[in-house]
C-alpha cells in the first residue's frame, strides 16, 4: 500500500463566541448599514435567532431591529 502524505504549513484559528456577543456584532453590522449608532441617542435595538422548518431542514435566521426615535434626539438650534 502506498500512502501519499502532504503536509501543509498553516495557522488554524478558532474560537466560541457567545450568543449575545455574536448578536451585538450582527446588530451593528446592521446599523453600520443604515448609519446608525446603537449605543445613540434614541437608539434602541434587538436581535434573535428565528427557526424554521422548510422542506429541506431547519433554517436558523438571525432577526435585528433597530429603532432609531427621533422624538428623543436634541433639537438643533
């Protein structure tokens, strides 16, 4: 039997990001979209994984909501 061998020199990261971090990471990817702030004034936000089930399995989608309110920002002038 002969055996082929290819060695490779490479660096493997890899890491566990808790939920609640990986959500605030997507959530500001989000806002970065639509220039907002999260941490801004008048600015609230959420984000959750939704499930579904579709004919080929489960989908897991991440939800994000940004809610900028003007109603709380300072008037100018």
């Amino acid at each position: 039997m002969k055996i082929n061998t290819d060695k490779q020199h490479r660096d493997v990261y890899a890491t566990t990001v808790d939920q609640d971090v990986a959500l605030r990471i997507i959530a500001e990817r989000v806002a970065e979209k639509v220039g907002v702030s999260l941490d801004g004034t008048g600015v609230t936000w959420r984000a959750w994984v939704s499930t579904r089930d579709t004919s080929t399995g489960i989908l897991h989608d991440i939800k994000v909501e940004i809610i900028d309110d003007h109603t709380l920002k300072p008037v100018a002038g």
